[in-house]
C-alpha cells in the first residue's frame, strides 16, 4: 500500500491501494475511535459501493448512519448542506463523532464543509471514487458549496483526517472519468514532474496508475504543506484554470472541469510562446501528453467569448491578477499581471507562432 503524508494544520495520510473500501473501517479506526459515522455520498455511488463501505466500518465497531443526495453539481448547494447539518443534529452527533465522504469532488466538498461547520467541526474522512477526486480534491481541505451567484463561494479550510484511495474503483471508472482527472494529473507533470508528464504521453495512465495517482498527491501535498491556505505557492494548483473556468462557465458547466483544464492547459503554454516568453516547443508536447490522455484541446469557444467569461470573473477581485505559465516541463512561474492584459494572453492561446 503506498502511503503519503500530509503535515498541514492536521496530519494525516492518503492511502493508495486496491482493496482498501473493504478496510476503511479498520483504517479509519487507527486515526478515529469506533464512534458514530455519517456515511455521505450521492445516489450513484451509495448503490456502487455504500453497502461495502458500511459493512467495513460496522465491522471495526462503528454505528454507520447514511445521508445521500442525487448526483451532480446541482446538489453541492446551500440547501443539501442544510439538509445534511440537520441529519447530523436530528441524530445527534457529537464533536468526537465522524463524517465519512465516499464519492466525487461534489461530495468531498459538500460532506467537508458540513464537518468543518457542524459544532463548530468535526473530523471526515474522504473516499475518492473519481480520479479528478483522488488526485485533487480530496487531498489539501479545500471545501465548499456553491451559491446562486458562483461555484464554491461558501467553503472553509478543513482537513480530512484520512484520505483512502481505493484503485479498484478507479480502474473501474468509465473513460471520460478517467480522462476529466487524467487532465490534473497532466497539470502536476507540467508543474512539478517530468517523469509522471511522460508516463502520461506515453499513455500509461491505467497501467501505472497507482505511481500516477501517488505522484500527483505527492506533488500536491508539497504546496499544501507550503501554502495551506492558497496565499503563495498553492496558487500554482490553479494551472490552467483560469481559462479553464473561462470554458465552464461558457458551457455553462457542460464542459467538465477536467476537460476544461486540460485546454486552458495548452493554450497558457502556447500564449507563452506567442507572447515570446517560451521558445516553441512546450505547448505541442502538452498537447500530444494531453491527447494521450483522451483531452482536446480545442473548444468551440472564440477568444472574446472566453476573455469575457474570466474578465467578469477576475474584475470582482481587483486590479492584478497571478498566471501561472509553464516554463519547461516540470518549472512553472506564476507572473502577476494587471486584469486588462488578461484578454491578450487568452487570444495570444489561439493565436499561429
Ligand atoms: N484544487 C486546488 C487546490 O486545492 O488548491
């Protein structure tokens, strides 16, 4: 089983192994007492795996109770996490008592914003069952809904206290789930990783999964370990997403994030080489490690149309904004610009060389 260690606020680990949904229960017990657990997850997933993991943390002692919610973006909203601080009340659970997260980016962020608020926070635990999930989201304590007026504007910095990777789920993943975390990982190669971006490109990703998926969160716990609360370098997570929220939210979130990543991905690589600042070169080799992965890296969207998306994104925050631009696989910079340039780098990513 391979093993990474978190040292933010909280310490815990990430685990990455086949088999490990029918030992959560005896994993969870080493870093929380058999105690009452709120197994969270939406309706899908329960039906794949929520027995399995039930019957796990029964096994080690635990009292299992169950809050579920449809599938989808729609449901990480003020009114499921209203639902589910009621469900944890009306059962009464105490602060020594636990959450366990078993699903997708929507119900680790729902499932650890209700344990960072509900008496003032209680601990959870994240079971991936997407890859974007695995390699990302669970790990780092990012949480959060979603408002009417933007996607994760309600959320707070909180821990998991343990992160169980089960890779049997994730092999088990339909290809375009493979792909939409597959685009993360691509994301750490080019920041960090030379080796992990050219297992990707040489279209290993299901073969090495388990190093993939380690990598990534190794990559990632450096800067939450660094930067915990996104004031310096975690800002360098954000590769890619600033077009790529761009492309969201112009699909008005048909587009998944993933995918979404993967083009504002390339086309930051290929403005850095319009603009002059990288020699060519960088941005066709994302593109082909890309491919590989199943990810395009067009979308039918005009400069103008993204340039307006993210400016209207940007403009709430001020006058100055932080790119992140590849340099060389494995060497990202983030470059502070002012929020007008912004129009420029994103038609610089469409543009010839
Ligand atoms: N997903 C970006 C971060 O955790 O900072």
């Amino acid at each position: 089983m391979r093993a990474v260690s978190v040292n933010a606020s909280v310490k815990y680990n990430v685990y990455i192994s086949s088999g490990l949904i029918g030992r959560s229960g005896e994993l969870s017990a080493l870093v929380a007492q058999p105690c009452r657990a709120m197994l969270v997850s939406d309706e899908r997933v329960y039906s794949l795996y929520g027995r399995a993991v039930e019957e796990s943390y029964a096994a080690a002692g635990y009292s299992v109770d169950r809050f579920t919610f449809p599938p989808g973006e729609a449901s990480k909203n003020l009114g499921v996490f209203g639902s589910l601080m009621n469900a944890l009340a009306d059962a009464r659970y105490i602060r020594s008592d636990i959450i366990v997260a078993l699903g997708g980016g929507v119900t680790g962020d729902l499932a650890g914003f209700a344990a960072s608020a509900y008496t003032r926070g209680i601990r959870y635990i994240q079971i991936p069952t997407t890859l974007l999930a695995a390699v990302d989201s669970s790990v780092g304590g990012k949480t959060a809904v979603n408002l009417n007026a933007g996607k994760n504007l309600a959320g707070a910095f909180w821990q998991p206290s343990l992160v169980l990777c089960d890779t049997d789920i994730l092999r088990d993943l339909p290809g375009d789930l493979l792909s939409d975390g597959a685009a993360e990982a691509v994301k750490y190669g080019v920041l960090r990783d030379e080796a992990l971006f050219d297992t990707l490109a040489a279209g290993r990703l299901i073969d090495a999964l388990d190093y993939v998926v380690e990598t990534s969160v190794c990559i990632k716990r450096d800067l939450v370990n660094e930067d915990e609360f996104d004031t310096g370098a975690r800002q360098l997570l954000n590769l890619g997403h600033t077009i790529g929220h761009a492309i969201e939210s112009c699909s008005k979130y048909e587009i998944s994030h993933g995918r979404a990543v993967a083009i504002g991905l390339y086309r930051i690589a290929r403005a850095a080489e319009v603009l002059g600042i990288n020699p060519p070169g960088l941005s066709a080799r994302i593109r082909t490690a890309l491919a590989a992965c199943g990810l395009s890296t067009e979308c039918g969207y005009t400069a103008d149309e993204l340039a307006n998306a993210a400016l209207s994104d940007k403009k709430r925050r001020g006058g100055m904004l932080t790119l992140i631009v590849p340099r060389e696989i494995g060497r990202c910079e983030l470059m502070e610009a002012p929020i007008e340039n912004l129009r420029d780098w994103i038609t610089a990513g469409e543009g010839a060389l």
